[in-house]
C-alpha cells in the first residue's frame, strides 16, 4: 500500500508541476519538450526547494513504457510505401548526414578524451535532428506549406528509421564492449531478417484480422486492440533479443498501412502524450547541476559541432540528394539540433551501464540551447545564401542553383536490367526469409510433437520426420514456386529476350541461379529429416520443384497470396482516394516549376468560415488557386466562387513558397478572438407577464424590438396552466400576457426592467 502511495504521489507531483511549467512555455511560444524537461529538473533531488520524486524507479518504469509508446506513435507515421516513392533523394541526404554527423561526434568525444562507448553513443546523438522540434519550429514561423520544409520531413523520416536501426546496433555493440566488424554485419542482418519477417506476415495477419472484427470497433476497442497489439509486438521483439521499443514500431508501422491508421493515430495521442510527457520529465531529472558547469566547455563545442556540423554536412547531404544550393542551405541549417532521439540513445546508454553518467545532463543541455537557436539558424539560411552568390564564382553559381535529380523514366536497355534485376532479387530475398521462418517453426514447435507420436505408435521417430518434412514442403511450396517463375513473364523480361539474342544466356542464368536456391531449401529439410544419400536427396529435391512448378493450384495459391498482400498494401491509400483525402496525380509535376499544392485547414474560429471563395479573393491577396477542397469524405474540385469555405474545410491550394506562406500566415492570424467570459453568455429561459407599463404594449413581436434590440426570442406565450403555445406574430402584444422568451441573462434583465 506504501507502494502504491508513493507512487500515485510522484506521479501527481510530476503531472502537476509538468502543467504548470508547459503551460508557461505555451505562452512563452517554446516547445513544450523542453518545459517538461524543465518540470522533471524541478522535482529531481537536485532542486532542493522544492517537493522531489519519491521512487525514481518507479518514474523510469513509466518512462521506459513512454518510449514504446512514443515509438509506437513514430511508426504509425510511417509508411513503406511512403519511403519507397521518396527516391533516392532523401536517402543519400540521410546517410551522408548521419554518417558525417557521427563521425563527427566521435571525433570530439575522442578530442576531449572520454572513454570508447561515450564517443560512440554520442555519435549517435549528436546525428540524430529532432523531428518534433522541426516540426514546431516550421509551423510557428510559417514555414510548413514551403517545398523546403516537406523535403526535411522526408529526411527527418528516413532519420528516425535508421535511428531505430542504430539503436539496436548499439545495444549489439554494448553487449560485445567493442565495435567488432563481424558482429555489426550481424546485427543487420538480424534485424533485415526479422523486419522483412514481421511486415510480411503483419501486413498478411493484421489487416485481415482488422477487417473481420470491423464492426465491433469504435474508439474504445480499437485503443484497446492497437494497444495489445503493440505490447504483443514489443514482448517478441524482446524474446527474439531486441528492445521492447524496436517492436512497437514495427507493429505501428504496420498498422499504419490499414485502413484503421488514422483513427489509430487519433486515439492513442493522448496516451502517447501522457507517457512522453513521463519519459521527457525523467529526462529534466537526471540533469545535475554540478555536472552542467563542470562540463561547461565540452557543452559549448558541442553546441558549436552541430550548429556546423549540420551546416556543411547538411546542406552537402541535400546537395548530394539533388537540392539546389538556396534549398539545400535552407534543409541543413533546419536541422542543426538534437531532441527526442538524442534522450532515448542515452537512456538506452544508462540502460546498459555503458555510458558515464555525465554524458546524458550535456546531452540534455546542448538539446535546450540547440533548440532555442533553431529558429535563428532557419533565419540564417537565406542571408548565407546571400553571401555565397556574392562570393562564388558564377560558372559555380550557375551549376549550383540549376541542380536536377536524374531521371529514372528511361526505357534503356541498362535500367530494363537493374528494374529486373532489383525485383528478382527482392522477391527471392522476401520468399527465402518466409521460407526460413517457416522451416524453422516447423522444425522447433511441430517435429518433437510429431516424432513422440511416431514413437508412440511405430516405436520409430522416422513417420513423424516424414509428415513434417511433407506438411513444411507443403508450407513452402507456394514462396518457392513464386519467387522461382516469378517476373519470368514479366514485360522488362520479354523485352530484354526478344532485343538482344545476347541477353538470353543472362536470363537464363537468373532462372538457374533461383532454381537452385529453391532446390536448396528442399534438400535442407531432407538432409535434416532423412539419412538418404546425397544423391538421392537432390534427385526427390527436383521431383519436389517440378511438381511446384508445374502445379496449377500451386500457382493460383501463390498469386492469391500475392495479391492479398497487395490489396492489404494498398488499402490505406484505396480508402484515402475513395474519400478524397489524396493529392492530385498532377501535383508532383508542378514542383519541376516551383510550384505546390499546400493543404490548409480552416480553424473554427476563422474568421474565412461560411465566406464565399469570391469574397476572400484569395487569388487577388495572394496569387493562389484553390483546386479542391476537402469536407469530411467529400471532395469539391475546381470549386467557383459561390463556394462558401466550412469550419474544418482543407482547401488545396496551388502557389510557389512565398504565396503560400503568406496564405498560411493569414489564415492563422484572421481569427476571431476567443471570449474569456463565455459563462456570462449562457442562454436561459424566463416568463416574463406584461405589465401595464410595459413598451411592448399594443405592438406586434417585430415591432417591440425582443429580437432585434435585446437579442432575445420569444419561444411561446401561456395559454391557461398546460401548455405554451406560438404567438401569432401579427397580434398586438396585451396586459397580462406571459412570454416565455430565451436570450442571455443580462439582455433578459434588461426587457424586465423596462417592463417594470
């Protein structure tokens, strides 16, 4: 009971203090991240005048549940078929930031002489930018609909991502106390094997089990099933030796791609944002004050090596990726801080015990002044452009500024060769993982079984090897056959056949070579199962593939498998272009001319609401064209001026950055103001009999002026004790009538003082 008191204290003590102090920081314009690292220094023992927590224990074990939640929320953000239409571009900004970013950090923890695993953990902070510190930072200063800020977000995505996967090569490093090669190759490979694995089977499992309970899910069952299915995530995740936290993104991550994910993401906001707001407040708790000054200079370095660390090796990174030099400068100086990601690899560090405990207050400390200095570096991206043109040579200016990603759309001979290589090789690395998980299910769960009952009735294990091997071949048999024939049909295939009689002993080759990986799958679980000679377990391996490939119900099941698969892929953006939540097709094209479409929604205190598109004139303010709007599962195309704007509308609207930040500007500022004493405006309902010397005496309800000078109504009028029924409104108003009339407690204080 003493347990539960204390708790239930610290966790009032936190909740409390975190509301006062947010609330400040939201008036003060700051991210709140940062106010509830202040509310956590508040209530740490280090602040001794003040209350402090009881059991920090207790506090880290609600922390460590905020981070699954939190990753759990980051997942449902993301989508493979996002990252995949991405590009290349993105990535190689990715990979060059935070290759160069880490290396970096290691550098200067190396400088100053801090042990290995501090250097290399706060590598691994120090590249990772903070996606909601952005995020604020572009909303406040107008930034969003610009076409500079969607490219960071497609980086700040691909970040998270691989910060996921950094996370769990560093608890493979830590395990190992040393960065070895052997295990790192390892560790990837693990983590592609299981990745692929889940997503695989989550997006077969999760979306049918989804649709087939459907209509018994409102809000409550849907939190309480999203919220079972991430802590069932994150429970294998750590019996197959991740973190807890790894899987509950996978698992958002798949639910993200069902139809459900948007509800989803509504509903577990706000559990998200009590258990973050836990985990952040932990986070101010471990800040010392003592360590802070003693670390004083190291904290200022650091604050220096990101600032240009992002700098230069941002703005090459977007370069690399294909960003002109003005764009590019603009992503990198964006991204020059450090934040939630930063605090979960140290707590992962401290976790571990492989980490000095100094290293988590400098990195919380560099986070606060890199976050305040944020918007100023955004800011300083266009004067540096500035100086730049004027200092470059011109031959370098124009080559910098007209930068354009290759394109991808030639029919070559070379690029028919990488699109077919590329999907043969994913369909065979995709079928083979399945193929091994199910072989090893198999073998694990199903064989003892099968052999003790063999024994029981034969008094031989060898019929229950042999209904395995038959039941997991059977198993198999549709991956194998898929990624055997698979794109054998294809159009690149026939035309690289029919093009060259030089591109046939290739294709060929690409036939054999999946052949014989499938053969190896076959003679694996006969080798296993059996003490037949080699020979003989390659020639039952071959009669097995011919039968496969020959079967023509194996291969409907294979391309019902196939294209359920898809369908689930698929069906988040299926129900988004059926309700009309999706952009336009052309709306990639316009951006080869500097143009958008940006997404608006109208507040609903917006002053624009239930105006006509021809009275805002937003075309003569702004230079815009709206192309759509959005209403609920509606869709208004090419909207006239006659179309009245709704509280919640998303008007798509078509302008380069300037018109579109200058509309967004607008809309945030043409509110009306919110009223502070709306109690007072409470409506109520009063009789009021006529007296004798009452002005409304003798006139009809439009003459007396109830509605129009009170802004009062009158509802009825007393007929006898039973009923009240409607005035007419031609009759003259008579001594002793009674009026039942709504309106505002001072307006009907006034008609009964004139009535007096």
């Amino acid at each position: 009971m003493a347990e539960l008191h204390n708790l239930v204290k610290d966790l009032a003590l936190i909740l409390v203090v975190a509301s006062f102090v947010t609330l400040l920081f939201k008036k003060l314009n700051q991210p709140l991240v940062l106010g509830y690292i202040v509310a956590g220094f508040l209530v740490s023992p280090h602040m001794p005048y003040l209350m402090s927590v009881v059991d920090k224990a207790d506090i880290h074990t609600w922390a460590d549940i905020g981070v699954i939640f939190l990753l759990f929320s980051l997942g449902l953000d993301f989508s493979v078929k996002k990252i995949l239409k991405m590009g290349a571009s993105p990535a190689i900004a990715a990979c060059t930031i935070i290759f160069c970013m880490m290396a970096l950090g290691v550098t200067v923890g190396k400088a100053f002489g801090w042990q290995q695993m501090d250097c290399i953990f706060l590598g691994g902070m120090l590249a990772m930018s903070s996606t909601t510190i952005i995020y604020k930072a572009f909303a406040d200063m107008g930034l969003s609909q610009q076409g500079f800020a969607a490219t960071v977000m497609s980086v700040l995505i691909l970040e998270d991502i691989l910060a996921i996967v950094m996370m769990v090569m560093l608890s493979a490093v830590a395990s190992g106390n040393s960065p070895d090669g052997g295990e790192l190759l390892g560790s990837l490979f693990k983590i592609g094997f299981f990745l692929i694995l889940w997503f695989v089977i989550g997006l077969f499992a999760i979306p049918l089990f989804l649709k087939g309970v459907r209509r018994y899910l409102n809000n409550e069952t849907l939190l309480i099933v999203s919220l079972g299915l991430c802590c069932l995530m994150a429970v294998v995740s750590t019996q197959v030796g991740f973190s807890a936290a790894f899987g509950a993104f996978v698992m958002g991550s798949i639910l993200a791609e069902t139809i459900e994910a948007d509800k989803i993401i509504k509903i577990v906001e706000p559990v998200k944002n009590l258990f973050g707001a836990v985990f952040f407040v932990s986070v101010g708790m471990l800040v010392d004050p003592k360590i802070l000054v003693e670390y004083a200079f190291p904290i200022l370095i650091l604050v220096i090596t990101i600032l240009l660390g992002q700098a230069v090796f941002g703005t090459l990174g977007y370069m690399f990726g294909g960003q002109t030099l003005k764009n590019a400068l603009r992503c990198g100086f964006s991204m020059a801080q450090v934040g939630e990601f930063a605090f979960i690899i140290a707590t992962l560090g401290l976790s571990l015990g492989v980490i000095s405990d100094f290293l988590y207050p400098v990195v919380v400390a560099v986070s606060v002044i890199t976050t305040f200095l944020t918007p100023y570096m955004i800011r300083a991206a266009e004067p540096c452009y500035n100086a730049l043109l004027r200092r470059l040579p011109r031959r370098w200016v124009r080559r910098l500024t007209h930068i354009e990603t290759v394109s991808s759309e030639s029919l070559s001979s070379d690029n028919l060769w990488k699109s077919l290589i590329r999907a043969m090789v994913s369909n065979t690395i995709i079928y083979s993982i399945l193929s091994g998980a199910v072989i090893t299910v198999m073998f694990s769960l199903a064989l003892p079984v099968l052999r003790r009952f063999s024994i029981s009735l034969t008094g031989t294990h060898w019929a229950g090897n042999a209904v395995c091997g038959l039941i997991t071949i059977l198993l198999i048999s549709p991956f194998l056959r898929a990624f055997v024939m698979k794109k054998n049909h294809s159009e690149e295939f026939k035309t690289l056949w029919t093009v060259r009689r030089i591109n046939r002993l290739p294709l060929v080759f690409t036939v054999l070579a999946r052949v014989v990986i499938a053969l190896m799958f076959i003679f694996y679980i006969c080798n296993y199962l059996t003490r037949f000679k080699n020979a003989l377990l390659i020639v039952i391996a071959i009669g097995f593939l011919v039968l496969m490939v020959l079967s023509r119900s194996l291969k409907k099941r294979s391309i019902n498998l196939e294209r359920l698969f898809v369908q689930n892929l698929r069906s988040r953006d299926i129900e988004a272009r059926v309700k009309g939540r999706k952009k336009p097709l052309f709306a990639g094209h316009l951006l080869d001319r500097d143009i958008h479409i940006g997404c608006i929604e109208i507040p609903e205190d917006s002053t624009w609401a239930g105006k006509t598109l021809q009275k805002l004139k937003l075309r003569n303010r702004f230079g815009t064209h709206v192309s759509s709007i959005l209403r609920g599962s509606h869709r208004i195309n090419i909207p006239n001026g006659n179309t009245i704007v709704f509280p919640g509308d998303k008007i798509q609207v078509i302008g380069n950055d300037e018109q579109l930040a200058a509309i967004s500007a607008a809309i945030a500022h043409e509110i009306h103001p919110e009223e502070f004493n709306i109690e007072k405006r409470e409506m109520v309902l009063r009789q009021i009999e006529l007296s004798e010397s009452s002005p409304f005496i003798g006139k009809t309800l439009r003459e007396s002026g109830i509605r129009d000078e009170y802004n009062c109504m009158v509802v009825g009028v007393d007929e006898g004790q039973t009923h009240i029924t409607l005035i007419n409104p031609a009759r003259d108003l008579e001594v002793g009538d009674t009026l039942w009339v709504v309106g505002e407690r001072d307006n009907i204080k006034r008609i009964q003082e004139v009535n007096q």
